[in-house]
C-alpha cells in the first residue's frame, strides 16, 4: 500500500478522541490549559473526565493558552520526514492565536512551500468534521490542494447550533463575540448559540434550557439532506445523546463526543451542541469509527 502524500495537522481544539486521531493518522498539536493553579497539554497531559472534575473541584474559572510557534515546527518537520505535503486545519483565527503560531511554526520550519495552514473558522465538532473529511481524502491519495479546497467547501457549508450552562464562561475567556449583546439578559433566557464568520453569534433566546435544547434538535433536524454530523457535549451526555437519537435517521454518519478540556474552559459544563454538513459533499466513512470515537 502506498503511504499518502499529504499529513493532516490540526490543535486539539478539534477534540478529537485518541481513537480516531491514531485510527485516522491525524497529528493533533495540544493548547494547554490550567486549572486550580496546574497548566496540562489538553488532551494529552489532561483527558476530559479529568478536566472537569478538577474544574468543579477548583471553583474557579480555567483558562488556556496557544500552543507554540515551535510545537508546530516539530510536528512539521515529524511529518514532512514521511509525506511530500502538510495539510494544517485549525480553530478561528477570531477565537485563538493557533492559526498565527501555525503560519509561523512552518516559516520557523523553513516549510511554507510544503504546509498549508488553513483557518477554518470553526472550532470543536464542526472542526473534527474537516479534519476527518481531510484525514480521509489524504488517506485516498488526494492532493494537498484538492483537499483544502474540498475542506473550505465543507466548512462553508456546516451549520452549527449550540447552548450554554452560562454566557460567564464566554465572556471571562473573551471567546464571546458578537453573543456579548446577550450578557445581562435576564436569567431565564437560554441564548442558542452559532459560529458565524468565524465567531460566537446569538442564534435565538429561548425560555428555558428544556426548549433551547428541542429548538437546537428542531434546527438540526431542519431539511431532507442527509448529514454528517458530531453531537458534542461538557458534562451534558443525556442532552447529547437526546441530540443524537433526533438525528439518527437522517445522517450517514454520526458521532458523539466530550468536548475536550481547552473548548470546556470556554464553553463550560452545561454545553451541548451540533456540527453537521450535507453528506453529498463528502460522505464520511464513520460507520467503523463510533467506539474509536469514545476511546
């Protein structure tokens, strides 16, 4: 079997699980976050179930930081040694400094002929998305440039839909956005939430969490196309899994997920919601990936 030409990179904002980064060959680069008082590389020093745990157990807000221009360079270098090209999808450049550390870690790399960094204005399920979609059309033999411009495509295309426990999260973090209008509303109003060019925007206000969490499995179930989509969720696994069991009949593939310790420190415990695109663009081969998902 031939080797692929093209290694797909991203940052652990894509929250992918262990299993389907090895399963997928994807090099993930981690953010590091702290909480109560230690810093961990997210997702490789910290997994989720110990993140929050030891969020509720500090009482305090955590707080994350991008990963280095030379973390990059290393995981360049590592995977220029086996493939001809390097495709690097990241998290908003609105959202974080990831996508600038990634532009200077192939300059520090002496590689930016040879790596393509690309914001994809997502972050956490709609991010994982791209990069499976990449993942696999690297793992067919594409090039460098037909995936990236398939993965724009799918990232133009993925809608988005997710609720809060609390804005206070968001906006201790400064991830809230164009949402900021939302902060002081009255306490019983439950925003549904979007990533808009790239940012945190206010969808709709709903009344309770109860109808916020219907309306969210109502937009997504919106339209007859099947989908591709990943359900993902902070301490929230019921309301993840309700998400799930609406949208089984209509998606050619389906994942649920944490969301990973960096994503949580902004989102916060309470979080659910949904990435989905048309499957006609690119249908996701996930059906023999839903326990590596888990793992």
């Amino acid at each position: 079997m031939s080797r692929a030409r093209v290694a797909v990179v991203t940052d652990s904002t894509a929250d992918l699980s262990p299993g389907l980064r090895e399963q997928l060959s994807v090099t993930v680069v981690p953010l590091t976050v702290t909480v109560g008082g230690q810093s961990f590389l997210d997702g490789v020093e910290i997994q989720p179930e110990d993140f929050y745990r030891r969020l509720a157990a500090s009482g305090s807000v955590a707080s994350t930081s991008q990963p280095s221009p030379g973390m990059f360079a290393g995981a360049y270098r590592q995977a220029l040694a086996e493939h001809d090209q390097v495709l690097s999808l990241h998290i908003s450049a609105k959202l974080s400094g990831t996508y600038q550390a990634a532009v200077q870690g192939a300059e520090l790399a002496q590689a930016t002929e040879r790596v393509t960094v690309v914001d994809t204005g997502l972050v956490s399920m709609p991010l994982a998305l791209v990069v499976l979609a990449a993942a696999e059309l690297a793992a067919d033999g594409g090039s460098v440039r037909e995936i990236a411009e398939k993965v724009r495509e799918i990232a133009r295309e993925t809608r988005v839909y997710f609720l809060v426990g609390t804005l206070e999260q968001l906006r201790r973090g400064g991830r809230i956005g164009r949402a900021s209008a939302l902060v002081g509303s009255v306490l019983q109003v439950k925003p549904l939430l979007t990533i808009a060019d790239g940012e945190v925007a206010p969808l709709e206000r709903v009344r309770t969490r109860e109808r916020a969490l219907s309306r969210l499995i109502e937009l997504a179930g919106a339209g007859e196309e099947r989908c591709c989509a990943i359900v993902g969720h902070a301490c929230s696994e019921d309301a993840a899994q309700r998400v799930a069991d609406a949208l089984a009949g209509r998606t050619e593939s389906l994942l649920v997920s944490p969301l990973g310790p960096v994503v949580g420190a902004h989102a916060g415990p309470g979080t659910v919601g949904v990435g989905l695109y048309p499957a006609a663009l690119f249908p996701l081969g996930l059906s023999d990936l839903r326990t590596a998902a888990a793992t």
